[in-house]
C-alpha cells in the first residue's frame, strides 16, 4: 500500500526494471517536450492560428530601445521592441521582441503578439456597461464609457494603440510613469474587466433586451450640424427683441 502510495502520489512516473528496481522521473506536463542536456521540460513555442485572418490584423510599434549584454565574447547590442497587433474589433495581442536590427526586432515583436492573442468582451457600436479601471504596482488605466456619437477621448499618442484594441465612445487615461511592462498588465488588466449584454445575460439570467446602459437610447449629433437649422429661427427671435427693445424705448 505504501509503495502503491508513492507511485501515485506527485506528478512523478515511477518505472520497474527486470531487477525490481524503482526509478521514477517527473510527469510530462502537456505541451511540452523533455530536453536531455539540461534535464527539464521545456515548454513548446505557440504557432500562429491557421485560421487567424492576418490580412485583417494591423500592428503598432509602442515602444523600441537599444539594448548590450555580457557575453563570452565580449559585450553586445541588439533591440528590444514592444508591438501591438490587432484587428480594431477586439482582437488584439502585446508581443516582446528581440533582434540584431530594429526591422528585425519589430518583426520577431509582431510574430509574438500574434502567438499570444486575446479578445475584448465588448459590444460593437454600444456604450460600455460599466466603467473599468486595472493596475498595476503605481500604474492605472481607466476606461470610462461616453455617450454614443462622442469617440474617443484620450492622450493623442495612445490613439493608435486604442483604434487597434476596437475602443470607440470612451475617455481613457492612463496614469504614472512611461514603462510599458507595467503599462501593459494595467491595461490588460481594464481589459478584462470588460463585460458585453451577451455575457452578462448569461451571467444573471436576464433578457438580453433589457440589459441597456445609460445613454442607449440616444445619441448626441455635433451641433455645429445645427448651425444652418437653426439661423432663421435665431433671427427671427432677434428681430422679435429689437421690436419689443424699440416698443418700450420709443412708447409715448
């Protein structure tokens, strides 16, 4: 019993040879493969979905640095790039990347992203239901819904990397500090808050008809659409007061 104990028990295999000798070694997690030099498991690298439609998806260098390390050989340069990857409908993916040059460095960035996607839970063309807020250590993103007409409202050099994560009729701010690492998890972060109708209808068991947010039955149109509408009505109100001011100036 014991000895079935100890087959069983942890992620280890225990084998039996013709001697009746144990020898055991670790369990193979998935997705994996053992390598002999160095005694461990590494984990497979993640290909790229065939079914993924890439002429769809566009790609923003948020950040790129020259880089050095100690080798043997001495010491050398190379670059590191952060890329966004995304389909503007709520597909999108961050990717680190590393490379002699900095076209290469973008290239390996991208081909990350891409192997490491994730999707809003949004509903296209509506308000948000809730605002969201992530964080993480000082850094803060905050996702704050607007009414629908309104766009997006945001910090000019972030608005590439909004159009690219399929945010429309929002304010967006993000707070402290330039590093992206961080930047990124607070991001991901607000992300996931995220919660569409459709989710929520099968989270509480409510019609989906009747999960609205404030400011779902209407929409704000400029007005500067109204400016010609609105010329011969404001001078006839003009013209009612100057007769009304010459009335009461002139009275006998």
């Amino acid at each position: 019993r014991e000895l079935h104990f100890y087959r069983t028990a942890g992620p280890v295999e225990w084998q039996e040879d013709q001697a009746g000798n144990h020898t055991w070694k670790w369990r193979q997690p998935p997705n994996t493969f053992w390598d002999e030099r160095r005694k461990v498991y590494i984990r497979e690298q993640k290909g790229v979905d065939p079914s993924l439609e890439l002429k769809e998806m566009r790609q923003h260098l948020l950040d790129i640095c020259r880089m050095g390390s100690m080798v043997k050989v001495g010491r050398i340069q190379y670059f590191r790039t952060i890329v966004v990857v995304g389909n503007g409908k709520g597909v999108y993916g961050f990717g680190v990347g590393f490379g002699n040059t900095a076209k290469d460095a973008r290239a390996d960035g991208s081909l990350k992203a891409l192997q490491n996607l994730d999707y809003i839970d949004m509903d296209p063309g509506r308000m948000m239901t809730t605002p969201c807020k992530g964080t993480e250590y000082k850094h803060s993103c905050e996702i704050i819904s607007r009414p629908i007409g309104r766009g997006i409202k945001a910090n000019k050099k972030f608005l590439p990397l909004l159009y690219i994560l399929g945010l429309d009729n929002c304010k967006v701010r993000f707070m402290h500090g330039p590093r992206w690492f961080t930047r990124i998890r607070a991001i991901k972060r607000a992300l996931d808050m995220m919660v569409s109708r459709r989710t929520l209808a099968n989270m509480t068991g409510k019609r989906y008809a009747l999960l609205v947010a404030p400011g779902d039955h209407w929409v704000h149109w400029p007005d500067r659409w109204f400016q010609v509408i609105r010329e011969p009505y404001d001078s006839r109100a003009a013209q009612i007061k100057l007769a009304r001011k010459h009335a009461l100036h002139f009275k006998k």
